[in-house]
C-alpha cells in the first residue's frame, strides 16, 4: 500500500532534484529519486547501528579470534 506525502522544497532544492529526475538522469520522476534516498539513507544508518554494536563489542571486551573473512566464509558454508 503506497501513501503520500508531501514536502515544501526551497527554489534550489526543487530545481535539484528535477535535475536528478530528468531525462539524462536515470530517474524518472522526482518520487523515484525520493524513494531511493530514503533507502539509501536506511541502509545507511543499518551500517551506521552495526559499528556502533561493533565499537560497544570492544568497549565490553567482546572480542573474537576469527576475522571478517572467517566469518563470511562460515555463513556461506
């Protein structure tokens, strides 16, 4: 289920993202550029919150032997 919204822009803004939404962008309308920010922004801050469980991991001495690459490797298998 879709909804709207719908959000005030400055002069510049505006003219922005009809730039990115234009016809040598590869959006096709500025809800398309939109929508794609608010996902990169969410996996962002995913990255964001998993360094910060990482960093608190360390603070408390929970720490492990195996490297990134170990682990990678076990979750294929």
């Amino acid at each position: 289920m879709s909804s709207s919204l719908n959000i005030q822009l400055t002069g510049e803004l505006r003219r922005y993202v009809d730039e990115r939404a234009g016809d040598d962008d590869i959006y096709a309308t500025p809800s398309e550029y939109i929508r794609d920010l608010i996902r990169k922004d969410r996996e962002e801050r995913g990255i964001v919150r998993h360094i910060m469980e990482g960093l608190d991991d360390l603070n408390h001495g929970r720490l492990s032997a195996r490297s990134i690459l170990d682990i990678a490797k076990s979750d294929q298998a």
